[in-house]
C-alpha cells in the first residue's frame, strides 16, 4: 500500500546534485513522498482572460473546460459534487475536482503524485507508456470514503481512497484487471462492478476492495447488442442502470436498465448525433495505440479530416448521470474536439418511459449548447478551473503543470524565482525525460516563456515545444559560432535556426486549435518584438499520445550525456477568444447570415421569416435589419425593424414547422437561448419548441423552429452570423 497526498504543487527543489549521484538516482524507482496541505487558493484570473464555461448570468457555455479532460466521472456527496479523469502518463495524476454548481471547478487534489510501475513509466531502456497508464477511473463516496477504481493498462486495477477529497490517499493494486470499469455499492453492503467491451460483464468484488469473488463473473449483456464501454453504474429508483459509450461505427450513448442484476436487461439510446457542431479534423495514419514511437526523421503520415458531417467518434459519449438535491438530473460526457482533445460536456436529463435522455423534452437525444445553470441551490461566480501563468516565484509549480511520465526528481528545482531543468540525455524530444507540460487551450491560445541557456553546453537543447505527433520544438541552444535558436519540425522532419545575440530568449507558440495549427516564434528583446521561424505546424489527434496539444518546456542532451541546467521565467498563457462577454450584440442592430449559403435573415411580407439572396435587393432592405433584445440568462428576443412594431417580434407559432416563424407581439413563444458558437457564430434554440431555428436552402422553404441540432459543418442552416 502506497500512501499519496494532497496536491497544491509541485515540491520545491533546493541546490542540485553532483553527477554522479544524478545519475545513479535517476536509475532507482521514484519514491512516494507524504505532501503538506494546499497552500490557500491563489487568486484566479478574470473570467476575461481564461476560459470558464459559466457566463455571469444564470446560463453556461458548453464545454464545461476549454482543454482536454477525458473520461469524466461524477459524483454527489451532500451539496458537493467531484470529478475525476482520465491522465495517462501523465505525473501527477487522477485530479479530484469540487463543484457546488458543476459548471465552475476547482482542484482539490491529486490521487497520485509519482506512480512508478516500471522502466516504461521512466522513459528508460527505450520504453514509454505514451496513451497508456491511467484509463477510464470510476469515483465513488462509501461509509465516509472516496474511492477511485482505475484501470491501469498491463498492471491491472489499482484502488485510491482517501476521508478527504483533499487526501492523503492511499493505492492498493487490486487482484483482476477491469477494462473501463464502474463500480456500484448495493443497498445491502454488496459491492458489484460491471466492466469489458461490447459484451457487459458483472463481477462481485470483495468487502475490503482488495479483489474480485472469485466465481461471481458473469456476462449480463452478450456482445451484439449495440453497447460498448466506458461505463458508469447506478443504482435509481430501485432499478439499475449501467450508462455505456459507444465509437462504432459512430459515437453515442447508450444505456441498459432492470429491476434485478439478474436481469432482464433492455437497452435503448440516450444520446446521439451531438456534435456541438464540432467537425472531425486531422489524423496520423501511421501511429496509434501498440504502435512504436517515433524518432525524429521517422514519418508521420497525416490524414486529412474526412468529409465535413461525418460524425466518427466525436458525438457526446463516455459519461454518466447525477441527481440534485431538488430531483433534477444532468447528464456530463465527453467529446472529442480534434487535436484540443477530449473534454467534458454538461446536459440536462429528461426521463422518459424510466428512461435518462440527454436533452429537453421535444429534442431528446440532443443536447443544448447554451442553456441555464443547474438548479443545485449553489449559484457560484464565473471562475476558470486553471491558473495557467507561471512565473515560478512561488514554492510550488502551479497545479495545473503534469510531467510527461515519471520526473528525475534531482534534476529540477525552483530556485530564484526560475524553474530550472537539468538537460538528461535523450534521442530526442519524445524520449527526454523531465519535460513539463500542460494543455493547450481551444479554441486558441498563446505560450510564452523566457530561456536562459547560459549555463547549457554542446548537444543540450532546452525551450519551448508543442507535444504532440508530430511535435514542433523551439530551442536555445549553443552553437560552434555562439547562441542560435533552433526550430524542429517533425512532421517535415525539418529544421529552421538563427542566430541570438546571447544565452536568453523569449519563445512563443500560437495555437489555433480550430484549424490545428501552431505557430512558433521568438524575441530577442523581450518580447517587444517577434521573429516567425519555421512553416506552421499541423496538430492532428492521434492515438499513441492519446491526448490533445500541450505545450511543454524541455531540456535534454542529444549527445548522450547530461548536460547544464537550462532556467525558465515567466510563463504565460492568453487566450484571446476567452472573453465572450460581447458575443451576443444585445441592444444592438445587426444583419443575420446564414452559414449554409450567406443568405440573410429576411421578414417576408407575407409575415413570415424567410431569407434574402446574398447580393440581392431584398439584401439591401430595411427588412433584413434585427435588434437583439436581451431577457435574462442568455436569452433574447429578435425585433425585426422592417415590420411595424408593435407586432414585430420573431415568434413561434404552431409545433414551429416552416412557416410557423411569423412578427407577432412578444410572448413567451418569442424567446430563444442564445447558443454561443465562438467567432461570431451563434444559433437560437426556441423556448417553445426546445429545438432550433433552421432552414434548408435547397427547398426554398421559410424558416422553421424544428430543427434538433447543428451538423458538424454547420452548414446545415441552424447556423447564423451576426454583423451590425
């Protein structure tokens, strides 16, 4: 048993070791070392500055997070909810994060500071647990405890319980290994997980955690019945529910249900087609899960992103359910968002026929993008989940920092108001050890840091990257003529340097993650003034990191030996599309395009809403000109300023068909939620119909409110632009 603590950071590290015993540390398995508490919360950055999901006004944007947080799982305790996450290889790992209005979190700890299972999990003898180590973890509140059961990849089920949600925890290896496991505590004291692919299996686990009853498998759902995995087991009403993903051959949520864990079980879909308008992007074709990793000059074959509505993986799946206090029920999932990752999306819950659908009623299946906050009796400030800015003045490294695998703890500190990082040898980026990473955020974000390479020698290479396959790195290294900045590009497997007046530069990387590009660049000044360097790099999603972007500092030795210290200052995130507070234009007049064909919003004479050709009379009328009124969390109505008021409000009439979008007074059929899709993109979700406003520009139909949700082009007519 292992016991783990409390996270606030990162331990500071103070002087550094000779050489000698550097290196023979570097061979011995990381200890795990007891934590102090979190140090008091440090203030966070405005809501316009990082991305919080919360939007100051009773409703909430999603994704819940603007980066990668995969495999969610949720739960209750009094008026407290949890999560917690996939990490993979990343160290430290399993965050526990709180809520009382699960729209704005906080972390409160870490399960696991260091795990070390292995030469693998250290980046040694040419091995690497890259898209392994932790999958899929089943969090769960018993008799006073939290409990995590997570699946760790060859070495089987591992159990982390703490009193506390702060820690310290402790890790027992359990006997079995259960793929995406989920794990329920029966009335009658019984524990039961339910577990595997396809074919559902049940398996009795002993009182004491320690392992499965040996005997008590059995397979409660044969394969061939639509299911798949990631599961989350519940237990409602005396019946039992197990909700499921599924990837094949698209993403979507299923759910089974019976009286008995004896059965019968049924199964039906409770979420489909939800994309958020999200489209696939691009791949590598040659890499993924069991494959080797590559060296720098290996290809990389990326695959383009397949025709713009196709759904693969991406629609909300892998999540849960969770009741409030008053009764109500959210749904939370996971979505894949190209290279950003997979993050966490927030639902209400309908039931239906003893059945939990993601979605309102009159579009179950589909899930609102903008809708109001929960009803938790908890109504937080707008708050981001991360401090992201580091400039390494404190005792710790911001919690939000992970190493890629396991850190030679003797070969960083912090000491000076500076994170230093000793140059380990390494083949190259991928293999080197000690790199510092966190996730870059959607849809685009901006990293700088500052590197002193002074104290670097020949072969050491320290500075900025983009982690990901391919990976770009931004070096300050030591040339034969003096100090160079030094671009890798491993997709192109090309290099690009330049000369630096001295050891210290200031590097930046711009990540559009709507395009999935990043950009590289330094200064020499400071950062008054900028150098590009290198073509712009194509950021795909992939499957043998199996995580989105992240920016990473580094420093190692490609000549095989360990080399000087490299200093960091001054890390620094922005983000430039966090602010939404002016992306509804309330009181404002504007224009409405629509996406599909740049038609304009038009009140036709005949009393409905219909369009106007781009470029025709009709364009240029008073009638194609709205005013956006605004009603109260995140709602509005829409006057349209070409028909005589006071019977000039956008309406619903009828079950919202085309043609039942007429001017009438404002009534409650005039409502709509503004649905906030970034970049001046938006869609109006109809308070009536609880469905959106659409339409088809190959029928030549008026407008409809009946539309259930945005294909991933959006280019399906649910999607507008605004423009005064």
């Amino acid at each position: 048993m292992t016991v783990m603590a409390p996270i606030a950071g990162f331990r500071l590290r103070i002087g550094s070791a000779v050489l000698g015993a550097m290196l023979a540390l570097a061979a011995v398995p990381a200890a795990t070392h007891a934590r102090p508490l979190p140090d008091p919360p440090q203030p966070h950055p405005t809501a316009a500055e990082s991305w919080t999901a919360d939007n100051g006004d009773g409703s909430f944007t999603n994704p819940i997070f603007n980066d990668e947080f995969s495999d969610p799982d949720i739960i209750r305790v009094g008026d407290d909810y949890y999560m917690t996450g996939t990490t993979m290889h990343m160290m430290p790992g399993l965050p526990v994060l709180h809520s009382r209005d699960l729209v704005n979190w906080t972390l409160r700890s870490y399960a696991f500071d260091r795990l070390d299972l292995g030469p693998g999990w250290r980046l040694e003898d040419g091995q690497d647990i890259y898209g392994q180590g932790i999958w899929a973890p089943s969090l769960r509140f018993h008799d006073g405890m939290f409990t995590i059961f997570a699946n760790v990849n060859g070495f089987g089920l591992q159990v982390f319980r703490s009193a506390s949600p702060d820690g310290p925890w402790k890790r027992t290896p359990f006997t079995g290994d259960l793929h995406d496991v989920s794990v329920l505590f029966d009335d009658d004291g019984r524990v039961w997980a339910v577990y595997n692919y396809d074919e559902v299996r049940l398996v009795e686990i002993k009182s004491d955690l320690s392992g499965v009853i040996e005997g008590s498998e059995r397979v409660i759902m044969p394969a061939g019945n639509a299911l798949g995995e990631g599961h989350h087991f519940y237990k409602v009403d005396g019946h039992y529910y197990i909700i499921t993903a599924n990837y094949a051959p698209v993403g979507r949520m299923m759910a089974i249900r019976a009286d008995s864990l004896d059965g019968p079980w049924e199964t039906v879909q409770i979420s489909a087609r939800e994309t958020m308008g999200e489209p696939l992007g691009w791949g590598v074709g040659n890499v993924g899960l069991g494959t080797d990793l590559p060296a720098a000059g290996d290809p990389v074959e990326l695959t383009p992103p397949p025709p713009a509505d196709r759904f693969g993986a991406s629609p909300l799946h892998q999540g849960g359910i969770v009741e409030l206090p008053n009764g109500d029920w959210w749904g939370f999932s996971m979505m894949d968002v190209r290279s950003m990752g997979r993050t966490v999306y927030l639902s209400p819950v309908t039931w239906k026929d003893g059945w939990p659908f993601f979605g309102l009623p009159g579009n179950l299946g589909r899930s609102p993008r903008s809708w109001l906050k929960p009803a938790t009796g908890h109504d937080d400030p707008p708050r981001p989940t991360w401090q992201r800015s580091d400039d390494f003045a404190g005792p710790d490294l911001r919690p939000i920092w992970q190493w890629n695998h396991l850190p030679i703890d003797q070969a960083w500190t912090l000491q000076g108001g500076r994170l230093h990082l000793t140059a380990l040898p390494a083949s190259d980026f991928l293999r080197a050890r000690n790199t510092l990473t966190q996730r870059a955020v959607a849809p685009e974000s901006i990293a700088q840091v500052t590197v002193d390479g002074r104290d670097l020698g020949a072969g050491d290479r320290a500075g900025l990257a983009l982690l990901n396959i391919p990976y770009g790195t931004l070096s300050v290294e030591r040339g034969g003529d003096g100090w160079q900045i030094r671009h890798y590009d491993q997709q192109r497997n090309r290099t690009a340097t330049a000369p630096l007046p001295g050891p210290v530069a200031r590097l930046r990387t711009h990540v559009d993650l709507d395009s999935e590009l990043g950009l590289f660049s330094y200064s020499t000044d400071g950062g008054k003034s900028w150098q590009s360097i290198g073509e712009p790099l194509r950021l795909p999603y992939q499957l043998k990191t199996f995580q989105g972007v992240r920016f990473a500092l580094f420093s190692y030795n490609g000549e095989g030996r360990t080399g000087g210290a490299a200093q960091f200052d001054d890390f620094a995130v922005t983000e430039p599309l966090a602010d939404r507070s002016g992306n509804i234009p309330l009181s404002q007049a504007v224009t409405i395009s629509n996406l599909a064909d740049d038609s304009l919003l038009w009140a036709d004479p005949h009393g409905m809403l219909h369009v106007a050709a781009a470029g025709s009379a009709e364009a240029r009328d008073q009638r194609t000109r709205f005013k956006i009124h605004d009603r109260g969390q995140g709602r509005v109505v829409i006057e349209a300023l070409g028909v005589p008021s006071p019977a000039n409000f956008v309406t619903i009439v009828g079950e919202g068909m085309p043609a039942d979008v007429r001017f009438q007074r404002e009534s409650d059929a005039s409502l709509f939620q503004w649905q906030d899709m970034l970049r001046g993109q938006f869609m109006l979700l109809s308070l009536k119909t609880q469905r959106y406003l659409g339409i088809d520009p190959a029928t030549e139909e008026p407008y409809a409110a009946d539309w259930p949700g945005p294909s991933p082009s959006r280019k399906d007519g649910t999607v507008f632009r605004w423009s005064q």
